[in-house]
C-alpha cells in the first residue's frame, strides 16, 4: 500500500516536471508530427490572412456599391457618370456600368442601333457584355476561398494523421521501455493530442470564415445582378425612345 503511494506522488511530481507548453510539444514530436505541425501552422497563417483581406476587401465593396447606386441613382447624366467612374473602376457594379456604356458609346458612335433589329442586337451585346464583366469580377473577388473550403475540410484529418502516428509512437516507446505508468504515456498522448487540436483550430475558422463570406459574395452578386436588370431596362427605354 505505501509503495504504491509512493509509486503515485513520484508519477505526480514528474507529471508536474514535464513541460507541456506548445514549443515544448512541438520540439519533443516525432519529425513526422512535427511536419504534420508545421503544415498546420502555414494552413492557420494563411488562412486568417485571406480571412482578414476578405473581411477587409467586403467592406470596401460594400461602401463603394452604395456611393455608386447613390450617384447612380441622383439623376445625373449617365455619360457624366461614365466619365467619373472611368473605363476601369475596380469594383464589379462599377466595372458592369462601364462595360455596358462603352458598349453603348462604341455602337452609337458607329450608329450600329438605328434598326429594330440593331437594336435588339444591341441589347443582346450589352446584356453579354454585363455579364461576362460580372462573372470575372466575382471570380477576382472570390480567389483564396477555395482555400478556406480546402483547409476547413482537410486539417482535421491532417491532425489525425499526426495523433495516429503520435499514439503509434507512444505504443512503441512503452513496448520498448516495459513500463506503462502516466509519467511515461502522458507527454506522447499530449504530443499527439496536440496535433488534432491544431487541426481543428485551423478548420473551425476556416468553415465558420468560408460559409460566412460566401453568404455575403451570394447576396453581393445578386445585388449587382439586380442593378444590371435595372440598368439595362433604362438603356432598353433609351432605345426606345431612339426611333
């Protein structure tokens, strides 16, 4: 009975010894585990930047769409507006307006819509034309996120792999050394451990970044896509309005 005491307070005191700060895990890992770490350590780097540029790039897009639908929406000359948004504006409702006008500008400078069928033809050209600016602005915007679903999905299982093969190890160290108390099992488990931890620190802001922003880019598209109906409704009645 008292060895066993004994036995227990001296497992106790070399628990407390150890050292189980994250340098210390990192350095006593097995350089397979180790490489799992820093894998998921680059994964973490690089994902809270692209979620920092994300966060920051949705604000600037939002408060340049509402200064454009405000001068868009005063009353003032479309061509003056053109002239101030310029030919190549860095913000997709912008980009959508300027595509369309330089196509309306080209076509009536070489009075391509004098007919009922230019017309329509023209139309069709700026319909394509907004889209086609829509679709690669929106591909600008939503680079790095596949990353974010990528790394959401996969570091879970990359710190698995890391605690397998840690456990794996611990195994092996106590069939080597023939003794199973905590002191000796407990620094691998944790090594191990640590690993899945890192994984899913990585994936949960990852997932929670990825469903948040690709939410907003869903309802930002579908606003630009709702001013290209209404833009394209006025130029439609200028048309008109042309005969």
């Amino acid at each position: 009975m008292e060895s066993n005491v004994i036995e227990s307070v001296t497992v106790a005191s070399e628990l407390v010894a150890a050292d189980f700060s994250v340098w210390s895990l990192f350095l006593r890992a097995d350089i397979v585990v180790k490489l799992v770490m820093l894998v998921l350590f680059a994964m973490s780097f690089w994902s809270w930047t692209i979620i920092i540029d994300k966060w920051l790039r949705m604000r600037r897009l939002g408060e340049a769409a509402r200064r454009f639908e405000d001068a868009f929406w005063s009353g003032g000359s479309l061509d003056e507006l053109y002239e101030r948004v310029g030919e190549g504006p860095d913000e997709p409702m912008s980009s959508v307006f300027a595509a369309a006008m330089k196509e309306w500008r080209r076509s009536s400078q070489r009075g391509l819509a004098k007919t009922e069928q230019s017309k329509d033809n023209l139309r069709e050209r700026i319909e394509r034309v907004m889209d086609a600016t829509l679709l690669r602005e929106m591909e600008r915007i939503e680079r790095y996120m596949v990353f974010l679903a990528s790394a959401g999905a996969t570091a879970p299982f990359i710190g698995l792999f890391g605690t397998v093969w840690g456990i794996m190890n611990s195994f092996q160290a106590i069939a080597v050394s023939r003794q199973t108390n905590l002191a000796i099992i407990a620094p691998g488990l944790a090594e191990a451990l640590f690993a899945t931890a890192l994984g899913l620190f990585v994936a949960i802001p990852a997932v929670a970044a990825y469903n948040n922003y690709n939410n907003k880019l869903t309802r930002y598209a579908e606003r630009v896509e709702g001013f290209m109906t209404e833009f394209g409704a006025i130029l439609s009645r200028q048309l008109e309005e042309s005969r």
